[in-house]
C-alpha cells in the first residue's frame, strides 16, 4: 500500500510540475524599433550598422528598416500627421533638415522632445538649430551635408590640370576649366536636375545667403544678389553645353558612374555611391567648394544633410534608447561609419580620434574625411526656415523661364510676387 501511495505522489508531483510548466509565460518577444529612411549604401547602412552595436547590450530589442524615397517619406508623414494618426507611421524617422522645421512648427506633438537622450554641446551648432523649437530638441543630429567637389584627375590631367588648379576658385572659373576638359575630352562638367535646385540652393549657402530673410519666412528672391548670380552662372553653363541633364537619382549616379561627367558637386553623403565605380579607383579627388563673387562667400557650404526623429506613439522610449546608445553618442560607432561607408556625422567628440587621417586609397590617398571636417566648421549659417521646398517649387518654374530667355529681374520680380501671395495665404 505504501509503493502505491508513493506511486500516486509521484504522479500528481509530475502533473503539477507539467501544470506549472504550462503555466508559465512565453519567451517575449524581441521588441520592434521601426525605421524609415532613404539611400540603402548611406542612411540605411548606417542603421544596419548603429543596430549591430546596439545589438550588442540589447538582444531583445531589434530594428527593423524600410526604405522609402524621401519624397514618399515627406507624403506619407504629412497624410497621417494631418489626418492625427500616428499608427501607420515608424518608430523612427529620418528627415531632411530642411525640411525638419516645417514639420515641428506643423505638428509638434507628433514628435516627442530627446532632450534627456543627448547632449547638444555633442553636435555642431547649426544641426541643433534646425531640428529644434526654442528649448525642446526634436532630432537627435545625423550626417553634416558639408559639400565639395569631386573631380577625376585623370580627365584634369588629359586637359592639362591638376587639383592645384580647382584651389581657390569661382563657379565661373570652375566654367571656364570645364570648357577646356570637354574640348579636350568630350565630357561634361556636372550633371544636374532641372526639377532639383539643389546645386544653386548649396551655391548661395554658400555666401551665407537663402531663399528667405533671416526670419526664416519672409520670401527674398528680387533683390538676392546671391541668387541672382547662382541663375546667371548656371544659365551660362548650361548654355556652354557643360550640363549634362537627369531626371531621377539612378540616372545621376550613371552620370558620373559611366564618366558622362567629370566633377561631381555634392554633399559629402555622395562619396559611397561615388566609389562603387570600382573601375574609377585612384581617379578621383574631393576639391575645396568654389564660391560665388560675392563679397563674404567662402569655399563651404552644406546640401542636405538629415536627422532622426521620434513618433510620438507606443515604443517610443526604446526609440529614443536605440538613438541615444547610437547615433547621439558612441564614437566608435562614428568612426566605423567614416571607414566603412564615408558618412560624416555631426557628432564632435570623434575629432578626438584619429579617424579623420584615414587616407583613402580610391581618392588616391587624399584623406578627404579631414578636408570634408575643415569645411565643415566653415559652413555659413542660414535659417532654413519652414518655406525652403515651397519656395523651391516657385523657382524651378522660374528657372525654366530664364534657360528660356526671360528677363531675370522681370523673372524674380514674379517669383518674389507669388511667394508673398502663396505663402501669406
């Protein structure tokens, strides 16, 4: 009787265990962080890379990265911010620092303020200004949109040009040499789209000048010395046959890839999708930003350039925590985005270490990461304001009158009228 009731313990022992066992919560899942950006070899290989060190101390957390065109991002955030539905928006988003302020002055309770994840003394100045309102920090600052230009020696030098020569110069110099490298070797200057004022907008940036006053919103475009010579030297640059034309970004980077273009005038972000012409290794070089002739311009400016920003919606904290471990302050992670892919971020303390003296064997050795830093303290700083994009439509239709043959002052005149009228509205 005893070997059966130790029996029948036995049994009710294992079936309470296998209760228990039953009983007992699920392995949670691995939270979800969801990110939207653009550019798949800068922007979203810089997440891949930011999740992998983020990985390390917090294996239950994990990233998820969707790529979208910027201009889909910029839709898709206004249809749900302004129908006050964050559900079908990310975590995470990346957005251009141009256009940053338009959306915090729109909706600014869509965005949760980082203040307590970062330290603002951490980032150069004017990527603070542009993604904060008056003392809450929305962005936590990514990449510098420092420009320059990047040049193939080897059609320099069938021209009879060195690098020497691209030091210190003008747009209209710049014109002048391109003239001479396409009679010599039947390639182009640059490549530009006519829909995309980029390449005038980082020219006046240039002379410390912008679409708007200093206000950030009152329109000035008639009397803009700085723009007024961005259009002239354009035009004649255009009309020199020196402007090869695209339309979309794949045919860009075909533009310089397939050398239909020997310079390439862009933010420092352009380098990976410069150096995947692998066959191009040892042929470029990264030249000082010509200026304008304009008293005051320098050889610096900036062109796009973008931060990250936080929905306001459930997962927000850990967000905010990815960020903060990341992208606001882990120099090592820096430094591994300058060696493996060129993205210059705007977090200071890497110029502490000795990354910026990478010499880069497909720039032929120069260390362009140090050059890009140099300009970057020299950028001007300009109130991008909340109008940069609505401004930007007006002058694209402005510029198509010009390349036509308008009056310029007439052009601007009109244009200057109907962005009062637009944008008091």
């Amino acid at each position: 009787m005893k070997k059966i009731t130790k029996k029948l313990s036995s049994l009710f022992a294992l079936g309470a265990l296998g209760a228990s066992l039953f009983s007992m919560p699920a392995a949670s899942a691995k939270e979800e962080i969801s990110v939207w950006a653009w550019d798949p070899k800068f922007n979203i290989r810089a997440l891949e890379i930011a999740a992998d060190y983020y990985a390390k101390e917090n294996s239950d957390v994990s990233l998820k990265i969707e790529e979208n065109a910027q201009n889909d991002i910029v839709q898709k955030l206004n249809t749900a911010m302004s129908a006050g539905v964050t559900d079908s928006l990310p975590n995470i988003v990346l957005i251009e620092d141009y256009r940053a302020q338009s959306f915090l002055s729109a909706y600014p309770d869509t965005f949760i303020p980082l203040n307590d994840y970062f330290k603002t003394e951490d980032f150069a100045p004017y990527k603070i200004e542009a993604t904060s309102v008056g003392d809450k920090h929305y962005g936590i600052p990514f990449d510098t949109g420092v420009t320059g230009l990047y040049v193939r020696t080897d059609l320099l030098k069938e021209a009879g040009y060195s690098t020497d020569d691209l030091q210190d110069i003008t747009w209209n110099q710049l014109a002048e040499i391109g003239e001479k490298v396409k009679e010599k070797t039947g390639v182009k200057l640059l490549s530009v789209d006519l829909n995309d004022l980029g390449l005038l907008r980082a020219m006046i940036n240039g002379s410390g000048s912008w679409y708007t006053k200093e206000d950030g919103k009152t329109p000035y475009i008639a009397d803009n010395a700085a723009l007024k010579e961005a259009f002239t030297t354009f035009k004649a640059m255009y009309e020199k046959d020196l402007v090869n034309v695209h339309n979309d970004w794949a045919q860009m980077l075909e533009a310089f890839n397939t050398g239909k273009v020997f310079t390439v005038p862009q933010g420092n972000w352009i380098t990976p999708s410069v150096t995947q012409a692998e066959d191009q290794a040892g042929k470029w070089a990264v030249v000082p930003w010509p200026k304008q002739e304009i008293e005051g311009s320098v050889h610096a400016s900036n062109l796009g350039g973008a931060s990250f920003y936080v929905i306001n919606k459930k997962g927000s904290e850990a967000a905010a925590d990815f960020l903060a471990k990341t992208f606001a302050s882990n120099a090592d992670f820096y430094s591994k985005l300058i060696t493996e892919i060129g993205a210059l971020g705007t977090y200071l303390p890497v110029q502490k270490t000795d990354v910026y003296d990478t010499k880069v064997d497909y720039f032929g050795g120069q260390a362009i990461y140090k050059d890009f830093a140099k300009w970057s303290a020299e950028i001007p700083s300009v109130n991008y304001g909340i109008h940069t994009y609505a401004i930007e439509d007006i002058l694209t239709a402005a510029l198509q009158q010009f390349l036509s043959g308008g009056d310029l002052d007439q052009v601007f005149k009109d244009a200057q009228a109907q962005a009062e009228s637009q944008l008091n509205q």
